[in-house]
C-alpha cells in the first residue's frame, strides 16, 4: 500500500527517458518491463519519483513531443512478453527478423518494425481465443470519445503510410471524406483493423496502469510529461479540428543562443503546433483538456506540463515549418507581403501594456485552474523557461504549481548564485532539462571555452555553478579542473539540500555520463535515442558505489 503521506514528501527524481532502459527481450528499445526494474532501483535508492518524457505514441520524427494523439500511448513501449500467447520464442524470431540492435543508440524502424510485427501476432491470437474480449469491449465503450477516432486516424495512417494527413489521398484527407470514404470500404476488413488498434491501446493502457499501482507500492512516484501543444499530424487535430486555430503555428521567440540556426535566431523556432480555440474550447466546459489531462492520470502520480507559458499566450507563426526555408534571410516587409501583413508575435497579444499583461495573466489563471481542477490528486509542475513575463512565477506558486529553478541560471545579478535555501518550497530544482547538457557536460564545456572567444560568459557560469555548491570561486581560468568527484557531489548536494520540494537530476548525471537526450532545434541524428549503456543488474560496480553515495546524500538531505 502506498504510504499515507506520499504526497507531502520532499523527493529527489531522476529523470530517464523510457526508451533509454536495457534489458534482454527488449527489442533494442526500453520498455514498460524495463521502467518496472527502474523502479525497483529508485526504491532501493530511496529515490522518490522517476521523470519521463511524453509516452503518447510519436510521428515518424520519433519525438516525444510531437505525437499523433493527445491520448493513445506509444505501442513502441510495450512490453510485448506480456501480450496473452506470446513466447520468448516468438519475440527474438521478431528480434532476428528485423535485426533489433541493442548498440548504444535505438534504432526506431528495427524496433518499431519488430514491435507491431509482435503485436500483430498477439492480435491473431487474441482473435483465435479472445482473451478478455468482454474486458476489450468495455474499454472500447468507455474510451470512445477519443478511441475511436485515434483507431479511425491510425487506419487511414496504415492505408496512406504517414500520419501527415495533408498529403494523403484527396478522396480521404479531410475528416468529413474520411468519413465517406470509410462508409465505402470493406467494412469487416475495417472493423478488424479498428479493433487491432483499440486492444493494442487497451493492453497499454493496462501495462502502465498496472505500472503505475506497483510503483506508489515501492513508494516511488512515477512523473510523466504533457506537452503544451499537440501535432498538426494528430488524429485530434484532424477528426477535432473545431478546438484548434489551424492558420497559426506555436513556437518561440528567436534566440541568439541557437547561434547554428540561422532562422530561429531571425525568426524564432517554429514547432508547427496548432494553437488552440479558448473560445469554441470554454464553451465546451474544456472537455478536450479535461480529458487529456484525465487519461494522463491514469498513469502518472505527477506530471510536467512543457512550456506552460503558452497558457498565457504563445509565440505564434503565420506560416508552417514547411516554408520556414521560404521566410529566412527576408526583412519584416517582405514577409509580410507573403503573409497579407502578418508577422511572428505573441498570441493573442503580447505583453507591451498592462492592459495585456493583466488579460494574459487572467487568461493563464482560468484555463490553468481548470488543468488542476481536471488533475485531482495529481501533482502538477510547470515549465516555465524562456521568455518568462514576470507575472508568471509568482501566479504559479499562488496555484501550487512548482516551476523550475535551474540553479546555474537563478542569479542574485552579482555574480552570486541564488542559494538553494531561498527557493519557494513549491518549486522543482535542477541543472537541465532533457534539452541541456548533463551535469558533467555542462561543466566541462565551459571549462573547454576557457581562454577562448567566450571565455568571460564561462567564466560567470562556472562562477554561479561554483557559488551555488560552496565551491571556491576561481579567479583565473586555471582556478577550474575537469569535472570530478569533488565538483559532482558538492553540485548534487547543494541541489538535494534545497528548499525546493522537487529536486531532480538526469539519469546521465548519476552515472558521469556526457551524452544529450536531445538537441533543440535539430532533427534526427542522435535526438531521443539515448540508451543506458547496460542493463540495470550489469551496472558496473563504481557506478554502483556512486549510487550508494546518492542514496546517502538523499538521507541526509530528508528527501524522502
């Protein structure tokens, strides 16, 4: 049972993406068996919670934060051992079909082409015996308002091999088509093919509730994530397009930080998310969130809400990304003329009056209510980095949604860091997110920039990373060594030592590893398929020994 006072504890997490996990059978990608085992080691470690990134099922980028639905999950996460029939036999027959690797990196179209190939094979049993059908039947009907639609959409995808509804057939590409064009096909071809992706929806739903109760038994949280927006190539934009606004794309502002991408820092970056209808929305009592934001319950004790500065108002593009190319290097002016007079901007309004600020603010606090009326128990954090309106963190913390304190970047404008003990107890502390550099990374990169053209910004970050842990000061760039074991643990013990109830770091943090999980602003190559280097029970032993020693620092830091 869990324990009485779960939720009052202050906890350290570890955030580890679930497709990061090894274990043998896994089909080179980690799964929901694997997490279960992740959960065992935070137990033994006395690690309260274990942040994960989105788990709805992803596009053909393999982003976690670009699904085709605000609801059903990723089947690519699947334990499929658990599948009623299926054998280990069946399972590395798949591995061998489709050359599962379990190399440093996931290899996504050998493991999801094994998966469903699996997963196809547990259907055609499933059919031959019908295991609980009577079970499937009843999640079918009290699933249906967004089920069906996915099972519909994930069809069509089957049929058109993409999800980028916009460029399948003409006679399909709409909803209202599709729906005609559903009426015409053979129907007990179709109503096998919909029901293949509702029991496959069924069995993940059971697997990560199942998870979800074993993990609150381990005292162990398990903390998901929700993205701000949801895919243009979603099935709830194309069968749901009444709650979105389609003629805008959601985004960033531009940032000289991502000095290697030449439009986002013209123009911003442009994530091609569809900005919501408020209006069409309220008048429905919000029943499109309420319900993303019920199902995500379901499965998770905590979850952080990605950018949730865009429930004050959103950088905005009045183009897609496909034409980003068309808009680089041309001024205001021109863009405009392409546009009929628009340009990138706040949406919808910036903050340049108080008279704006005041109705973003007024904006934020309504829908943000109604996400934590939705919620219930669950515990909710927001993500609140970038370009942040000063009325935003304070609104926050009124709600009792913790937001971010990355220590290296909260300064007292001195030079000194802001020091962990005057954090608001309703916040989350940490040095990154999966979009930074680990610990160990972040460290070394500044110590290497040393001397060079940005050697006075690595200076001052190596000064508040420094100040923020106790460490000496150093005056000169030879005052700072390579990361090890002196820096590591005074950073970490300053981080678990904080007033913040939620303290966590990355899973590459623990075990000194360098590796991103992702790059921002990027596409493909190594982004989202970092895997831990071995499985669990083959840690080596000096891993193991830091572990013992994070374990020690929890106790001593009353986390947990």
């Amino acid at each position: 049972m869990a324990l009485p006072d779960m939720k009052r504890l202050r906890r350290l997490g570890v955030l580890v993406p679930v497709f990061s996990l090894r274990r043998d059978d896994d089909l080179g990608i980690g799964d929901t068996r694997a997490l279960r085992e992740m959960v065992d080691w935070a137990s033994q470690h006395r690690v309260g919670f274990l942040q994960l990134l989105p788990i709805n099922e992803t596009g053909v980028d393999n982003s976690p934060y670009n699904a085709i639905s605000s609801v059903a999950l990723d089947p690519v996460l699947l334990n499929m051992e658990e599948l009623p029939g299926m054998t280990k036999r069946q399972i590395r027959a798949a591995e061998k079909k489709h050359q599962t690797k379990s190399d440093e990196l996931v290899d996504y179209d050998s493991s999801n082409a094994a998966k469903w190939d699996v997963l196809e094979q547990g259907f055609r049993h499933f059919l031959l015996h019908g295991n609980g059908r009577d079970a499937l039947e009843l999640f079918q009907r009290d699933e249906k308002d967004w089920l069906l639609p996915y099972c519909k959409f994930r069809y069509l995808m089957e049929l058109a091999g993409t999800e980028r509804w916009n460029e399948w057939p003409e006679n399909y590409n709409t909803a209202e088509k599709a729906e005609v064009y559903l009426a015409s096909v053979d129907q007990d071809e179709l109503e096998e093919r919909l029901e293949f992706y509702a029991w496959v929806q069924w069995h993940a739903f059971n697997q990560w509730r199942e998870l979800r109760a074993y993990a609150e038994s381990q005292d162990v949280k398990l903390m998901g994530d929700i993205p701000i927006g949801v895919s243009y190539a979603s099935a709830d934009v194309f069968f749901e397009p009444q709650w979105f606004d389609l003629s805008l794309s959601g985004g960033s502002p531009p940032e000289t930080v991502f000095k290697d991408d030449a439009f986002a820092c013209q123009w911003g970056q442009n994530w091609g998310i569809p900005l919501y209808d408020w209006e069409r929305l309220a008048q429905d009592d919000y029943r499109w969130w309420r319900r993303r934001i019920e199902k995500l319950t379901d499965v998770f004790h905590i979850f952080r809400i990605d950018h949730i500065l865009g429930f004050y108002r959103i950088y905005s593009f009045p183009w897609r990304p496909d034409d980003n190319a068309t808009y680089l290097g041309l001024s205001e002016e021109e863009a405009k003329a392409l546009t009929g007079g628009s340009l990138p901007g706040f949406s919808p309004r910036p903050d340049d009056t108080q008279k704006n600020r005041d109705a973003n603010l007024s904006d934020g606090d309504r829908y943000l209510k109604m996400v934590l009326d939705a919620a219930g128990d669950g515990e909710v954090v927001g993500e609140d980095l970038g370009c942040v309106p000063d009325y935003v963190r304070p609104h926050l913390e009124r709600l009792g949604i913790a937001g971010f304190k990355v220590c290296h970047w909260e300064s007292m404008g001195d030079g000194r860091a802001v020091k962990g003990s005057d954090y608001p107890q309703c916040s989350f502390a940490t040095y990154a997110t999966h979009d930074h550099d680990p610990i160990p990374a972040l460290w070394n990169t500044l110590v290497g920039m040393l001397g060079g053209l940005e050697h006075e910004g690595a200076m001052r970050g190596l000064a508040l990373l420094s100040d923020f842990a106790g460490l000496p000061k150093g005056k000169t760039m030879h005052d700072y060594a390579r990361y090890g074991s002196v820096v590591k643990w005074s950073l970490l013990g300053s981080l678990l030592k904080s007033n913040a109830d939620y303290a966590a770091v990355m899973i590459t943090d623990v075990i000194d590893s360098e590796k991103r999980i992702n790059i921002p602003g990027t596409v493909g190559g190594e982004n989202w398929r970092y895997r831990l280097p071995w499985k669990l029970e083959e840690m080596p032993g000096p891993i193991q020994s830091e572990c013992q020693r994070l374990t020690e620092l929890i106790h001593i830091a009353g986390r947990g």
